[in-house]
C-alpha cells in the first residue's frame, strides 16, 4: 500500500515516529526560483499555523488549493482557497516583490510574507505570514501537484514545522478535493 492510501493522521504518526531530526536553520527561500515553473494550481495538502481559527474546523476540512501566477514585473497573483463553516470561500491577492529578499507581500491585504522555503516543482513548502491591526501569525502550507503526498515531502514539511514550533498546530487535510477544484483554472 502507497503511502498515498494512509489515512492522514497515520502519515502524521509516521513521520514524528521516524524521529525526523530537524535542522539547526530553516531552509533559506530562492532567490533564483523560477517562478513561470512554480506557476500553476497546487493542492494544499497540510497545513500548520499559530493562528487561533485559521485551520478548518474537523468536521469541514477538505484539501485547499492555491493558483499562483506571474502577473507582471515582480508580482505574483495568487488564489487560495480554503474549507470554512459557511463553505468553501477563496481569496485572491497581487502581492509585490520586496527589493531585497525573496519574499513577496501586500500588507494592505494583510499579506506580510509569502516565500517558498522548499520546492522540487512537484512538492513545496510555503511559508505564509499575515497581519492586521497588530496581530500577527505565520502558516506553513505543504503544496503538491497531486492530490497525495510523499514521506520525504510531509518529513521536510514536518521538519520545518519543528524548527518553527508548529507541531501542535500542524494538521494533514483529508483527500477531499472538492473545495480545492473549485478554483481549478
């Protein structure tokens, strides 16, 4: 049986049972990622956050999904949509480059950070940070090309989870697909 086919709490049991070491550093964002590659629709496959009520409640969680794209010199438009009580409801924001680092942001949207900490292309961990009228809150988002994932990308994801003290806020979204394709392009 692929790891594909565990029931998600079971993959999350795996990969803190493995002992997964995480690293002194987290990993740094690109500066040189090839964002017409990283375009496109991804599924958000887990998620992590220090936010109170950012994740869906157990009984309506269902995979996210994000769309992002080139939108000109030095933006990225990007679409999340995530499983709420009232349904699914998704979220589109242009965010700007910053001049000196690999991060992109919108801080009247409350968009303070969007980096991408790790890719291969077909896997990602994306580092999300908001904040609005003096609350602030950071989000791991554990993107894929497909609707499953592997051990190696949950072990990264749940490594840097570590490194950040997001374990006890750390949760595998069920294969539920159907608030994800609802932003399908």
């Amino acid at each position: 049986m692929g790891l594909g086919r565990l029931p998600p709490v079971l993959v999350l049991a795996l990969v803190l049972a493995v002992g997964a070491q995480p690293q002194d550093q987290l990993p740094r964002e690109s500066h040189n990622l090839n964002w017409n590659k990283f375009s496109g629709f991804w599924y958000i496959l887990a998620i992590a956050s220090d936010a109170r009520g950012f994740l869906p409640g157990r009984d309506t969680r269902k995979l996210g999904a994000a769309v992002v794209r080139v939108h000109g010199v030095g933006q990225l438009r990007v679409v999340l949509a995530f499983p709420r009580s009232q349904g699914c409801q998704s979220h589109t924001v242009v965010l700007r480059k910053d001049g000196k680092k690999a991060v992109f942001r919108n801080p009247l949207k409350g968009v303070e950070g969007f980096r991408v900490l790790t890719t291969d292309y077909s896997n990602a961990v994306v580092d999300l940070r908001l904040g609005r009228a003096g609350r602030h809150s950071q989000a791991l988002l554990l993107f894929s090309r497909q609707n499953g994932t592997t051990f190696p990308s949950m072990r990264r994801f749940m490594d840097i989870c570590e490194v950040r003290e997001l374990t006890a806020g750390a949760t595998v979204l069920p294969k539920d697909a159907s608030c994800a394709h609802t932003i399908l392009p």
